[in-house]
C-alpha cells in the first residue's frame, strides 16, 4: 500500500469529502481513498472500450466484419 499527501485542497472540496464520508458512513480517508479508486478504474474501462471501438471502426473502415450484438449475446441477453 502507498501513502500520498494531498496539500491545496479547497475548503468546498475538503467540506464536500467530509460530507460524502458521513453519508457513506466512512472516514474522510476511506472516503477519498473510494472516490479516487472508482473514478481511476472508471477512466481504465472507459480507455479500453475506447480503444475497442476505435479497433472496431477501423475493421469497418477497411471492409471487415461489423460485428452486432447477436455477435455478442446470446438470445437471453447473457455474453456469449
């Protein structure tokens, strides 16, 4: 585990953190420590599908298979 230091934090930034971990029943620590978490793993799979679509348009754009979602689900909904 890593330990940082964040120094130059707002007030209103510092004032909503404190607020969101009452809400969330956690520590300013576990608080930000759960924003930073889901925000970085949010930007991860949003980079991957990024990069999948844009493979998934250039195969198009060269005149290969277009695949659709009976491609990739099956007749219940559930991935293939």
């Amino acid at each position: 585990m890593s330990t940082i230091t964040i120094r130059g934090l707002s007030d209103e930034v510092r004032d909503e953190l404190k607020r969101l971990a009452a809400l969330n029943n956690r520590s300013m620590e576990a608080e930000a420590r759960e924003v930073l978490t889901r925000h970085t793993l949010v930007n991860s799979v949003r980079a991957r599908a990024d990069a999948i679509l844009a493979a998934g348009w250039r195969l198009r754009d060269a005149g290969g298979p277009v695949l659709t979602d009976d491609d990739l689900y099956d007749e219940t909904g559930a991935p293939r």
